[in-house]
C-alpha cells in the first residue's frame, strides 16, 4: 500500500469511526412485556395518581423504562392489540422517548427502542424549566392518515382521545412504582416536529415528563 493509499483508508476508518461515535445506542428494554408493576394494587395506584413538576437526576434503570413503555403502550395480546385503545384499532399513536442520552422511538411490536437522534433534545418537549432536566420525557405523536375519522378535525378528536388512555397509562404506572410524572401540552408543536423528524401529517399531541421524584 503506497502513502496516498494508507492515507486514503485511514481517513475513511476515522470518518467511519467518527460517524460511529455521533449515532446513538438506544438502550436495551428488558425482553418480553416486562410487567414491573410493583406492589401497589389497582386501588393504591389510583390513590396515589398526581402530577409532580420536581425530579431526581437519576435514569430510569432499563427494567423500569422497559416496564414504563410496556404499560403504556404494549403489546398485550397475540393479535397485536395494545395495553391502551384506540379507535377502530387504528394504534395511530408513536411514543418517541427523550433522555439525556438522546432520542428514540418506541417499537411496541419488538419491545424496542430505535435510535431517533443522538442529541438531548429534552428542552425541545415543554417550555417549562424542568422539561430539559427531567430522565425521561415521552412524546405522544399522531399520524393522522392512520388516525381514525373522516376529517383532519375528526381525526384531532379521536388522536387526542386515545393520547389521553396512553397517558392514563403512564400515570397508574407511575402511581404503583413510586415515579413522578406530570403530562404537558405547553411546547412549541413546530419547533418539537422539526427536531424529531415528523412528517407533515404527523402532529405532536401531548408531552409527559417521568422520573423519581426529587429529594
């Protein structure tokens, strides 16, 4: 191999290696539907259901994000239908998931996470100062040409609806595993869309923070 050769490859290798180092690892969800559901009974979860704006710094460790994500939006019978409804079974509802560690998107089939985005996007999910500092912040997003309805506004209708169950969802989790939560519609609907990629019929619907609670 002459210099320019060697020179050539190991640019590329360092290219390679570089763009390597920028992509994100999503973390690995715990295999199966991973039902951590705690001790708490039905009746304690909805006792303890609240909204709490103040989190502890620590992450979620992957058995409880992997438990999180299962009871909001899992899979939970053989023929594919879901821990949440939706209408018509439609499931037109995307879970995106940002963490300091950067972003990713929920595949309730595989109980996966995808690789979105290497970048904390945390801030970009809520106007409100804890937003950007909270270990978990969910995204609801609807697709409306799957959505349910026979206009954009009907659609609307029927999104936010089965939004609403997911969050639910999320909330009694939350309440049986001693987690903080609160759910957010104050952010910039453009500006999140554009640093998640979506497309021009997908639309966020609502934001929900998760995480232990703080002291």
């Amino acid at each position: 191999m002459n210099r320019r050769m060697f020179l050539g490859a190991a640019g590329a290798l360092a290219l390679d290696l570089g763009m390597r180092g920028a992509a994100s690892a999503a973390p690995a969800l715990t295999p199966g539907p991973a039902r951590v559901l705690g001790e708490a009974s039905l009746a304690d979860a909805l006792q303890n259901r609240r909204s709490s704006r103040e989190y502890d710094a620590r992450p979620l460790p992957p058995e409880v994000l992997s438990g999180l994500l299962w009871a909001a939006w899992g899979v939970n019978r053989t023929d594919g239908r879901r821990t949440a409804p939706s209408a018509i079974n439609r499931q037109e509802i995307s879970i995106y998931v940002a963490t300091a560690e950067g972003v990713f998107l929920y595949d309730a089939p595989g109980h996966a996470l995808q690789d979105v985005r290497a970048e904390d996007l945390r801030a970009a999910t809520g106007k409100q100062p804890y937003a950007a500092s909270a270990p978990v912040n969910l995204v609801y997003v609807a697709d409306l040409d799957r959505a349910a309805g026979h206009s954009d506004e009907e659609r609307l209708l029927f999104a936010g609806m089965d939004t609403g169950f997911i969050s639910q969802n999320v909330y009694l989790f939350c309440a049986a595993m001693g987690l903080a939560t609160v759910v957010r519609a104050y952010f910039d609907p453009a500006a999140l869309a554009a640093a998640l990629g979506l497309g021009p019929r997908q639309r966020p619907m609502l934001a929900q923070c998760v995480g232990y609670p703080k002291g």
